[in-house]
C-alpha cells in the first residue's frame, strides 16, 4: 500500500499509449489530477502498489472541497468508481470496464481519516507490467492547468513530445479531450475556448508547447484536421511539487465533530455547481440558480446522485451560453448580462 506522503517532489506517470487514446470518460478537472496522481504513486513494474493511500485532508485539498461532507465525499469517490474505459479491438468491437474497483473511507486506530482506493482488476494491463508504447510525464505538469480540457490536451500531445508533430482530425480531438456534441459547436468558439486556451495555458504552465495549423480542408474551407508542432518549452513557471500544491488549496478547517458528523451544508452545492460554471457568478447568483435548479427535475443515478448530476446539467447550460455568447458578438450583439441569460436558460426547463 502507497501512502501519498511517500511520493517525491520530481514524481514521475508512466502513461499506457493506449490508455490515453482511449476516448474521455467525462472526468473532472479534479478527477484527471487525482487520477494522475494515483498513476504517479504506483509502481508501473510492482503491481502490489496497486492500492494508493490518502490522508481524508488530502484527498479533500486535491478534491477541491471547500467544506467536507459525507454526502460530498460519497458523491465524490461514488463518481471515480464509476468512471468507464472501453477498449477497442482490432475487429471494431471493444471491452468496457471501471477504473477503480473499491474506496474504502476509514477512521484508524490513531483517530486520523483516510481513503484508499484500488484499480479494478480489468484495468491492471493499462496501468502495470508494460515494457513498450508508453510515455512519461513529471506530475507537476498537471497541477497548475485549470481546466480537464487542458490536462487531456497535454497529454494528447505529450506523447507525441518525441515525434514532435500530431495530426488529429476535429472529432478526434473532441472525443479524445472530452467535449460533447453539443459543446462548443461553432468553430471560432471552440478555436478560442479549447485551441487557444489550451495554447497559452501548457506554454505558460507545462514543459511542452505547441502551435497549430489547419491540415486537410473541406468545402468552404472548412478544418477537417489540425497539425499540432510541438516542442520543449523553457518558459513555463516552476514546476510545484504535489505538497506545494495540496498546501496552496484552501479548505475549511474540520473539527473533531465534523469528522464524526460530516454534516451536509449549502456552501457545499454552491461550490460543487460553481466549478461547472468556472466560477463565473457571486455567491448570490450561485445560490439563485441553485434555488431555480431544485426545481427541474434531473435524471439521476444511484451511484452518483443529484449533486453530481446537477453539476453535469449546468456544465452543459453553461456551454450552451458560451456557444449563444459567441453568435451574438459576431453579430456585433454580445449578451449584456450573462448571468441573467444563464437564468432564463435554466427557468424555461423548470416551466415545462
């Protein structure tokens, strides 16, 4: 068993070729970083390191909780169990399985929480005993990106760090980092929100860089490829440690009531719904929409819940304004009030 005070400032992934081809399980920007550090924990030759330990403080800093609750908590490794990798075959069939098979949260003989987690038994081949198509990649690179888009799209690219050139066709890219059909449709949208974004993020905070150009083309000129050059870069910021990084992150203080309680609160939801929004609102507008959101009923599952599944319809109103905000400025009539707009998006679900 791996406990995560064990791990080195310089810690180190080794990534399977074809376990980062494999197409978005719709991770989290906090569930890629805590998977990259499951993977930087492990021993890629020692398949007994396959249970990673967490101090409860941890796991909620890396997490980005702001205040612990069991709910939270539940919801939050109830999700990382549930995330799904489907591996092609050679013949177009393909085997789908759960990273992570169990979580165990658990109070030690020293008062002190923590949380272990093990891969699933399916997935052993895609993290252990591999010899050749693989990459390395030192973990800080992904601690200070801000975005899942932005992780995905390093590690698309890292591998091909050596050859130095990637060319991915558009819905290839889309589904290798993760964005829904109907996210971002409009190409000057998705070019500013993803490409660009993307571009100035890994430059300023990861040891690659890129620039891009449009390969082949379609009727009206139409992208259908990207060409990706990638090249070393020596501009990024100093690289932070995993420790650096748990200590920068901000969270409530749990007493000793909490830790046997955890009770449930509204910041909570606030905050888990904020991220969806890339904490684009206050506090009041957050609890406004959280108040006209209670009223919509969402499809839920039993193994995530309504927070979770809350989170995942907001994402999605959210890119629906970014989409509408970008067809308005080009018609030199941008929205004036976002958050009002955001409203109506969410009000016109709860009057049908």
């Amino acid at each position: 068993m791996i406990l995560l005070a064990d791990i080195f400032s310089n810690a180190l992934i080794e990534k399977k070729n074809v376990l980062n081809e494999i197409r978005s399980n719709n991770m989290t920007l906090q569930e890629l970083r805590f998977f990259s550090i499951y993977l930087s924990k492990i021993n890629a030759r020692d398949i007994s390191t396959r249970v990673v330990k967490f101090s409860l403080s941890d796991f909620q800093k890396i997490m980005d909780f702001g205040r612990l609750n069991i709910k939270r908590l539940q919801a939050s490794t109830n999700s990382l169990l549930c995330k799904v990798v489907n591996v092609p075959d050679s013949r177009g069939g393909y085997t789908g399985f759960t990273i992570f098979k169990r979580c165990k949260v658990y109070k030690d003989n020293s008062d002190e929480w923590f949380i272990e987690i093990d891969a699933s038994d399916d997935a052993l081949s895609l993290m252990f005993d591999f010899k050749e198509r693989y990459f390395t990649y030192e973990l800080w690179n992904a601690l200070r990106l801000k975005s899942a888009n932005q992780v995905r799209m390093y590690e698309i690219l890292k591998q091909y760090e050596k050859l130095g050139k990637r060319e991915l066709t558009i819905q290839e890219l889309r589904e290798l980092i993760g964005i829904a059909p109907d996210e971002y449709p409009r190409w000057n949208n998705f070019k500013l929100r993803v490409l660009d974004s993307c571009q100035q993020s890994l430059k300023e905070h990861t040891d690659i860089c890129f620039t891009y150009e449009r390969g082949k083309v379609g009727n009206g000129g139409k992208w259908l490829t990207i060409i990706f050059h990638i090249k070393r870069n020596s501009e990024y910021k100093n690289p932070l440690t995993l420790d650096g990084f748990i200590s920068q992150q901000t969270t409530s203080v749990i007493n000793d009531s909490e830790k046997n309680e955890i009770e449930y609160s509204i910041d909570d939801k606030l905050g888990l719904l904020a991220e969806a929004v890339e904490n684009e609102f206050t506090r009041i507008q957050m609890n406004e929409i959280f108040q006209t959101i209670c009223l919509i009923d969402i499809p839920t599952r039993d193994d995530l819940g309504i927070d979770i599944s809350r989170y995942h319809y907001l994402a999605k109103k959210y890119a629906t304004l970014n989409s509408s905000d970008e067809r308005n400025k080009l018609k030199g009539k941008p929205i004036k009030n976002r958050f009002s707009y955001f409203l109506k998006l969410i009000q016109s679900d709860s009057n049908n």
